[in-house]
C-alpha cells in the first residue's frame, strides 16, 4: 500500500501528459486553403477561422437562409465548404459536434430543418445530423449537435474536409399552401454562424 501511495503521484503526471499530446499543441493547427459553393453562400459571403488550439473551425455566413416568401427555389438552400487543414504529422482528425447559431421564424404549420454532415475527400464515410423546428416559433437560435458516428482523417494522409448544410423550410399544409417561414440569418448579427468541433487522435 505504501509503495502504491509512492508511486500515485508519478501516476497521475504521466496520465496527465499523456492526455496532453492527444491535441496538436497550441498554434499547429491552421487553414491552408477554404472554398465554398452552393446556393446558401455566393461568392464573398463566408469565412472560416480555426481556434487557437485548433479544437474549433468556425464558419460564418451573410446570405444564408431559406424561406417560403420568395420563389419555390429559395425554401431551400445549400452550402459545401472545403477545407484543408494544415497540421503536425502524427494525428488524425474528425468532427465531434456542430454547433449552430441563427434565427427562425415559422407560422403554424410550417416546418424548419437544417441539416449537417461531413466527409473527407477520397475517403468513404459520412456523418449526419438533422435538427428540426416546428411553428408557430419565432426566436434566435443557438443549438449543439452530436454526430453519433465519427469520420476520421488518414494517418499521414492529406486530404480535404468537407463540411456540408443544408437548410429548408416547408410551409403549412393547404392549397394553396398556409404557414411561412424562414430560417438562416441571425437578427442580431446577421450571420448564420456554425462552430465545427474537432476531435483529434494520434496514430
């Protein structure tokens, strides 16, 4: 027993630093190149940053948001982002949660979803969530979503991480259709911002 009570100590520190070097250190991660397409982001109208220790990848958009007062094409919109992340040999990343701040506005009936998912490039596999909102609502937004499958890079291997949405609104049943909606850009900043967090590893 007292060689244990000796030995804890030394225990714990080591368990300690090894739970350090699971993350790249602070200021390895960073963003080589971003790229996005689709009709939830024209051309100008999205940003990408990295934390400092490289945990989280926001992206933030201008012109991002769908809604049932304009024409048939604009209840849905969509965005890919492509990113390629430049970071220390020795790791493997993949995406743990997605959180997303914004504003929806929905009349009885009608329906909001917006839905995440991601991939790398050249790699099988796809991790998915979709979230819901239901009318009558009308309120800023900010929500947190687990992916309940992890995709992870290749040890040693470059590629791209794609990171996808899509929002859509569906207005009330009826003819013609009753119940509007919109959701996408937030009131107070007027961005639709996502928070991609990263889970590293080593291998």
């Amino acid at each position: 027993m007292a060689i244990l009570l000796l030995l804890l100590p030394l225990l714990l520190q080591l368990a300690a630093r090894g739970a350090a070097t699971t993350c790249p250190p602070p200021g390895t991660v960073k963003i080589d190149s971003l790229s996005y397409a689709g009709s939830g982001c024209p051309s100008g109208t999205a940003v990408g940053d990295i934390s400092n220790d490289g945990k989280a990848l926001t992206v933030m958009y201008s012109r991002y948001y769908a809604t049932t007062d304009k024409l048939l094409a604009d209840r849905k919109r969509s965005c890919v982002v492509t990113v390629k992340l430049r970071y220390p040999k020795g790791f493997i990343v993949s995406v743990g949660t997605v959180t997303m701040r914004g504003y929806v506005k929905l009349d009885a009936g009608a329906v909001a979803t917006i839905q995440t998912w991601y991939y790398f490039s050249g790699f099988p596999g796809t991790a998915r969530f979709v979230r819901k909102f239901t009318g009558v609502v009308e309120k800023n937004f900010e929500v947190t979503d687990k992916f309940l499958t992890l995709v992870y890079s290749r040890c040693g291997v470059s590629r791209d991480l794609i990171l996808a949405s899509e929002a859509r609104v569906t207005p009330g049943p009826g003819c013609p259709a009753k119940g509007n909606g919109i959701v996408g850009i937030d009131s107070q900043d007027l961005s639709f911002r996502q928070v991609w967090n990263l889970v590293w590893e080593k291998c």
